[in-house]
C-alpha cells in the first residue's frame, strides 16, 4: 500500500488544476478490493487527505495489534 500512495502521490503532483474529487476517485479506482478500499466507502470518506489519514490510523492500529500478539507469543514461551 505504502508504494501505492507514494507512486500515485508522484504522478499526481504532474497534473495541473487537478480537482480534489477527480483525484480521490482515481486513487479508489486504483486500489485492490480489499478492507481498507471498504472501509473507506462505508465511513463516506471523500478526499485524498481523509483517506490517507484513515491509512495511517489502520496502519498504526495494526501494528499496535501486531506488537501485542508478539509479546503474547513471548510471554506464553517464557
């Protein structure tokens, strides 16, 4: 997801006068079915910064989720 943003972000920078709307909706466009694409119809999420910002809260979100599992698995080995 990471490269995405960052391919999509370097592409869109390119296009002048490019309005908002257009631009949340070619990202979406982009992306593979998947939670996140989901999730961000069902919260009516309509610009690229609201997305984006949704991205980083899942991303800090799993890997918070990823971090307890570890010390889980740590702490039912120790």
């Amino acid at each position: 997801m990471k490269e995405y943003v960052q391919r999509f972000n370097r592409k869109v920078v390119l296009i002048p006068d490019l309005q908002d709307g257009i631009v949340y909706t070619a990202f979406l466009n982009g992306l593979l079915p998947n939670r996140f694409k989901f999730s961000l119809a069902e919260s009516k999420v309509t610009t690229l910064a609201d997305a984006l910002r949704k991205l980083k809260t899942l991303s800090k979100q799993q890997r918070y989720v990823q971090e307890m599992s570890s010390s889980m698995k740590r702490v039912e080995r120790g």
